[in-house]
C-alpha cells in the first residue's frame, strides 16, 4: 500500500458549496482508482492524505499539483505502509473552522491508524496549529 501527504492552499477562499464540489469530485475518482483518504481544509489550507496503488495515487497527486484550484502543493511524505488508513472511506472530509485546533481534528481521525502514520498526521497538524497561532498573533500591517 502506498500513501502521499501533501499541504496545499486553495487559490481563493472556499464555501461550503465549493468544498462540497470538490469532495464529490475526489470521492468519485477517488472511488474508480482504489483509493481511500482524508482531507482536512480551513478555508486557507488542505491537508490531504490518499492512499492506494501507487501509481494511481501518484498519477492523483499528479493532477491535483496542476489543478488550478491549488497552489503550493508540497508534498510532505511519501512511500509505502503496512495497510489502509482509511479503508471505508473514499473521501473523508473534514471543514476545520477559523477558531478550531487542526489537532483534535486529526486526533479524531487517526484513532484507527497505526501509531507511525497517527504520529506523522498529528506532526503536521500541530505545525499547521502553531502557524496559525502565529498569524494570529501578528499586529495588523495595514
């Protein structure tokens, strides 16, 4: 099994009719190319992880690094695991409000995962919370 995390931001802030499009459109060829996920979004940032067959999560990976609802896609890990994640899901998708901690988000969904992949999901959680407490606590420079 092999799996891609990656980190993008949206080119404009999304709706709720905008997220709901895209989790339709990913959970449908998510669906007909074997592979399972989450994405996690604030309106400001994805965080997303797929998993599958190589080759059609990197050929995912692939798309979503063109698609011009993206920009600065990094991937952050790459590589292969013991198992699925997130077997039953297709597309799991979790909208974190403004005021939310991405941490107990993912806390909630890796409670299933193995330590390793629960560990590396949380790592970047918390880096995403501390960034964001860090904008917040910028003066305003306007």
């Amino acid at each position: 099994m092999y799996r891609i995390v990656y980190m993008s931001r949206p080119t404009r802030e999304m709706n709720i009719e905008d997220a709901g499009d895209l989790l339709s459109r990913a959970e449908k060829n998510n669906e007909r190319n074997g592979i399972t996920g989450i994405l996690i979004h604030d309106r400001r940032r994805y965080l997303q992880y797929l998993e599958g067959d190589e080759a059609k999560v990197e050929e995912t990976f692939a798309r979503i690094s063109i698609d011009r609802r993206h920009q600065a896609v990094i991937r952050l890990k790459s590589g292969t695991i013991s198992r699925r994640q997130f077997p039953g899901w297709a597309m799991a998708s979790k909208l974190v409000a403004d005021d939310e901690s991405l941490t107990k988000v993912v806390t909630r969904l890796v409670e299933d995962c193995d330590p390793d992949v629960a560990e590396e999901l949380l790592k970047f959680a918390k880096a995403r919370d501390e960034a964001t407490s860090t904008e917040a606590a910028r003066p305003d420079r306007t």
